[in-house]
C-alpha cells in the first residue's frame, strides 16, 4: 500500500480561497476525478477532484480554512498492483511474456461506461452541484439555508440571493 498526497491544482492567483465544503471523510474510498473538497474564491467556487484513486487516511483542511494552490488537502491510500490483478492460466502467460512463471498476475482492464450497469439517478443534489454563484452560498451559509431546499427562480435555474 503506498500514501500519495492529494495538492489543489493552480488556482490561477495566489489569493488564498475558502474550503466551503468537504465531499469526503477519512475512510471513504475514492475514485480518480472524485471531487474532494470544494473551493470558493471571490468570483468562482470549483471542486478539487482526487488525483488519485484509494482509500481516504486524512484530510488536512476542514471547512473554513484557507488554502492556496500546492497545498495538501488529502492523503489517500492506494492499493498496490496485486490488489487489482487477476490470476491466468500459465499458457495464457506465456502468450504476454517469454519469462513466464508457474502463474502470472495481470492487472484487471477498467470496464467502459458500456458495460456498467445503469443505476437509477439520485434526485437529490448536494450544494456543489446547484447552480448558484459565490455571494449567494455565501449568504446562504451566513443565514444557515441549504441551497438544495430552496426553489430557483433565475435563469436556466440559477439560485438567485431573492431566492
């Protein structure tokens, strides 16, 4: 098993931004793209996503902190090799390498989007994924609203501070 830091990527300024809110706990397991925390600076809010795929150990931000690009959010555990890997029949080994041993170990391929089988999507929303700007989750946490409750009157459903 080996620990690998989780950085937030260049932020594009070296303003300090808000963690507004934590998309994991330690000992969940992510996948690679998984968002992880979300970030709010004056004019935009985004979602850092894991680098990489594992299980949670810690996360070195709560909500609240300030945080600049390069910093350390999370250490994650990913699995070795050998935990993903499927065992073949000697003769299949041979035809992927000439040193082939008693058995061999090959890494299992990722399954396509094809052949996952289609679950039922959940209705419910986080607040990361309502369509709202930076000043109006600002208000919304400064008034203790969840934004998934409130009914969004803007354009093309955009949670409005009238909202």
């Amino acid at each position: 098993m080996a620990k690998e830091a989780v950085i937030i990527p260049d932020l594009g300024s070296d303003d300090a931004v808000d963690v507004i809110e934590l998309s994991v706990k330690p000992g969940d397991t992510v996948k690679v793209d998984q968002s992880l925390v979300v970030l709010e600076s004056a004019k935009a809010s985004m979602e850092v996503p894991s680098s990489v795929a594992g299980r949670i150990i810690e996360l070195t931000v709560k909500v609240g902190d300030k945080v600049n690009s390069g910093a350390v959010i999370a250490w994650v555990e990913t699995a070795a090799a050998e935990a993903t890997a499927v065992e073949i029949k000697p003769t299949e080994a041979a035809l992927v390498t000439e040193k082939a041993a008693p058995t061999a170990v090959l890494p299992i391929e990722k399954a396509t989007a094809i052949d996952a089988p289609v679950a039922k999507a959940d209705t419910t929303k986080t607040d990361a994924e309502i369509y709202a700007g930076p000043a109006v989750r600002k208000l919304a946490r400064e008034l203790g609203v969840e934004l998934r409750d409130i009914s969004a009157g803007g354009p093309r459903g955009r949670v409005t501070k009238e909202d």
